[in-house]
C-alpha cells in the first residue's frame, strides 16, 4: 500500500476551534517534519485561514475540500492521512459517515465531541469493525474528556509504582484560575451550544443519567457501575480542597462515562479494583471575587451561592434530556440558542490568554493508601487548551509516541493514547505532578 502524504488532516479548519488547532499544528510544523492539511467545504475559506494564520516563511500546508454530506469525498479525504482530527460538530449529525471513511480507509480518527449517546451508537455499530481494521477511534479527545480520562490513567499508575495496589477510587476537583469568565461568550463557544442543543433534540438514552452507558456491549456489571457512579447534583463542602463544590461545567454526565469504559477496557489489569469508583465536582473559591484581606472562610456564602446556581440548572438539563416531554426539550433549546454565541464564536482573547485551570487528584487503592496529584494546564479549558492537546494527541499518534497500546476500535483517550500522553501533553502546557 502506497503511503498516505498526510500525517494529520484538520477536518472543520474554519470554524472557532478549528482556527485554534490550525495555530497549534503551525506551531508542532514548525519543530518537527509533519505533513497536515486543513479540509473543509470551502476551499477559499481553507485558504484564507492559512493566509491569516501561517507565517511567511512556513510550509504550506494542503488544502482538501470535503463535505461531510458527501460520502465519496469523506473516503478520498481518509484514504490520504494517517490520522484524521473532525473538528466539524456536532458529530451526532455529520460525524458517523467520517468515522466510517475512517474505518474503511485505516485511517485513525480523533473529535471533541460530548455527545455520549453517539459515542454509544458508534460503539454499537462500528467498534467490532474499527478493531478489524486495527483502527483507533477517539471520541472526546478535548477538555472532555482527555485530561480527565488520562488523570485517572495516571493516578493509577502512580499508585501502582508506590505501593503496587490497584487503585478503587479516583477523585478529581476542578478549579478555574486566572482571568474570571463574566460572560457566557467567554464560557462556551457557538460549537459547544450546538452539541447541547443536539443532545436536546437528538438524544433518546438514558445517557446523560446512566454512567454506565459506554461500557462494553457485553459488560455484565453495568448496573452495579451505575449505581456505584451515580451523578450528585447536590452541592456539597469537601473537605480534601476546603472549598464548596458543584457538578463540573459545561456538562458533567460526559467524562465518567468514558472514564468508566477506560477502566472497562483495561480488563483484569493492576491498575483499577473491579470496584472502581469515579467522580469529579469543581471547586467554587475561584468562582467568586477573591478579597485579598478577608480570609477563604468568609467567602464560604458566595461559594454556596455559586454552587446552587450551577447545579439546579446543570439538574434541570439532566431532566430534560432524559425524560420523555418533546416540549421541556424545546423550550430549553430555544433558551441555550437564545443566550450563547452563535456556532463558529467563542471567548474573547484576553480570556483565551489569561485562563486555566487546575486539577486536584485524589486516589486511593485497594486496602487504602492515598495520593494526592495535581494537573496544571495553561489556556482557555475549551477553546486554548482543547486544541492544543487535541493537535498532540493527533501528532503523536500519526508519529507513532502515542497509540502504542493494544486497543483499537471506538477507544477512549486513555486506552487509545496510553501512559505516554502524560509526558507529550506538556507541549499542550499540561503538567502532572505529586503533591503528596
């Protein structure tokens, strides 16, 4: 078989993320040898991205137009990358006719998607095909889920390296840090709006509620996973971060899922108790104003209050999209239209630049040992960091320094990518490290 002239092609260049990684791939272009290409339905869009974006002394990247309407453009464009990265949501519409020109075409596949219920049709209809072609499919490979799945891997291994147990629980709280987001421009873009209104008119799982959804088809103790995960809406005080905290944003029914399947593919391995257990929740001390002279206690109130107004809206979405009434999902779509920026825009510069976050990981293993670990990770969650650690793990997987596990088929970040994501996620300004 002739070779493919592309390493990595960026399907959906145009858009607001697809800018980003456009920028992020100029930058790994400009250290190492790498053939990409940006694809889109445009071709004179594609060109003025690249003019806007590419130094005058960078290589051209090419140039591919594909619609991912038109299934023998979607093959020609697989049949001539290594690695495809679909940055052209939302995926439960136009995402299933690239996965298979991938599949058909051995080209490996990587999106940002947060539509669960997709990833459980795609598991149903074309993970046994994905394994047969030795193709990696790497759904939620951004802010969701990557850095969490590839936590947990890593909090596990951790554990396993200090005191060669498995480890049973993983906990991650999220904080928020720099530039405070004061607008919901700046928290989302136009392309996350569109996957929640696609999961509001899309969706007829039990997704969003079930924890358990991706598990493998013949996973025999799903019910038990669920029940043993199950969402907490409630805020509470934790007392490992001395903080309040509330379910994570935007959406918190989207990484234990796929965290879960990760422990679910691993099998019988020494890294997870068959009893493993996930959850994550966002600290609210760097929601509110901080007031240098007063001391954390006194912002206790504010944290509350941030956390109530998170969570009965985050609960009433998880109703709504998991019961039956056609109406209620109307009516919130038409509100999430309403208030959000439009598909193709996103937070300003200045919050792009100036935010971050930070995660505290809190694991224990089989007969109780702890770790504590933190990841620090620099940029706009979504729309800095999402296509800066999207682009690495498309590079590297197209080199061959990511992908080396045995897994293949509709995979997640952490059995896809492997332990070796740690160390290549610091080119995304991702670091791990132990506290304790």
């Amino acid at each position: 078989m002739p070779a493919k002239p592309f390493d990595v092609i960026v399907f959906g260049a145009t858009g607001f993320t697809g800018r980003q990684a456009v920028t992020a791939m100029i930058h790994r272009a400009a250290t190492q040898p790498l053939r990409w290409a940006v694809a889109g339905r445009d071709a004179d869009r594609l060109r003025t991205v690249v003019a806007e974006l590419l130094p005058a002394v960078a290589e051209q990247p090419g140039i591919v137009v594909a619609d991912a309407t038109n299934s023998e453009a979607l093959h020609v464009m697989a049949s001539r990358t290594q690695v495809l990265l679909n940055l052209a949501g939302p995926y439960a519409q136009t995402g299933e006719g690239v996965v298979q020109a991938c599949i058909a075409n051995g080209t490996h596949y990587i999106d940002l998607t947060g539509e669960t219920f997709w990833i459980q049709q795609l598991i149903t209809r074309h993970d046994r095909a994905a394994k047969a072609a030795k193709v990696k499919i790497i759904p939620c490979c951004g802010y969701e889920a990557l850095p969490f799945d590839i936590a947990t891997l890593w909090a596990a291994t951790q554990l396993q390296h200090r005191c060669a147990e498995p480890c049973r629980e993983v906990k991650i709280v999220v904080s928020f840090i720099g530039k405070r987001i004061t607008s919901v421009a700046d928290a989302v873009s136009g392309g996350t709006v569109a996957s929640l209104s696609s999961l509001l008119e899309f969706d007829t799982t039990d997704c969003v509620r079930n924890p358990a959804c991706l598990l493998p088809l013949d996973a025999s103790d799903a019910q038990q996973v669920a029940e043993r995960n199950a969402y907490r809406f409630v805020p509470h005080f934790d007392e490992d971060v001395q903080a309040v905290t509330a379910p994570t944003i935007p959406a918190p029914f989207v990484n234990p899922p796929i965290v879960l399947r990760s422990r679910a593919l691993l099998g019988a391995c020494e890294l997870f108790t068959g009893d493993f257990r996930y959850s994550e929740v966002m600290s609210m001390k760097g929601m509110v104003p901080n007031v240098s002279f007063l001391p954390d206690a006194a912002t206790l109130p504010l944290q509350w209050a941030a956390a109530a107004s998170l969570s009965g809206p985050l609960a009433n979405l998880s109703a709504a999209l998991a019961g039956p009434l056609k109406f209620e999902r109307g009516a919130l779509r038409k509100l999430i239209d309403w208030l959000a920026p439009k598909q193709g825009r996103g937070p300003s510069d200045d919050v792009l630049a100036n935010s971050g976050y930070t995660f505290d990981i809190f694991a224990v293993s089989q007969n109780g040992k702890k770790l504590h670990g933190r990841l620090d990770a620099q940029g706009h969650p979504g729309y800095r960091s999402t296509p800066e650690m999207v682009v690495t793990a498309a590079v590297g997987l197209a080199k061959g320094t990511l992908g080396r596990t045995s897994h293949f088929g509709i995979v997640t970040p952490a059995t896809g990518l492997g332990i070796e994501a740690v160390g290549a996620l610091r080119d995304a300004g991702v670091t791990f490290s132990v506290i304790s």
